[in-house]
C-alpha cells in the first residue's frame, strides 16, 4: 500500500517537472539547448519511467525510456557543443 502511494508520487512528480519544464521553455526562460532544461526533462522521464514500469504498462516504458535516450543524447551534444567553444 505504501509503495502504491510512493510510486503514484513519483509518477506525480515527473508530471509537474515536465509540465514545469515545458513551461519555462514555452516562455523563453530556458532554451532547448540549456542544461538546465535537458536535466529536468530527464529526471521528469526517469520518474515517469518508474511509474509506468510500476504500473505494467509498455506503451510508456517504450515512450519514457526513448525520452531518456534522447535527453542523453541532448545532454552529450550541449556539453560537447559549449565544450568545444570554450578551447578557442
């Protein structure tokens, strides 16, 4: 029972840092290429992942962890991206 209610928190909380994170790129205070943005969309994924494993339901398992890959994916570009920029 407890865990039920662990489990609905999390995937609660994923909701809110996505929606939150969606919100502040919509309004022009993160850009999709700002670290900031690409680290709240994956730990929004991982917590909806989490769920979604919880709850036994493959469509979002598939969704979350593509969401994931590609927020590493993102997250390996910007770094190497502003990396690259800072040695000239």
């Amino acid at each position: 029972m407890v865990l039920e209610y662990l489990m609905t928190g999390i995937g609660i909380l994923g909701v809110i840092i996505l929606g939150v994170n969606f919100v502040l790129e919509a309004s022009d205070k993160l850009g999709k290429n700002h670290y900031t943005f690409i680290i709240l969309h994956i730990v929004a994924s991982c917590c909806l992942l989490a769920y979604s494993v919880f709850e036994k339901i493959p469509l979002f398992i598939v969704l979350n962890s593509m969401l994931i890959i590609v927020g590493l994916v993102q997250f390996i570009k910007t770094y190497k991206k502003i990396k690259s920029k800072k040695r000239f």
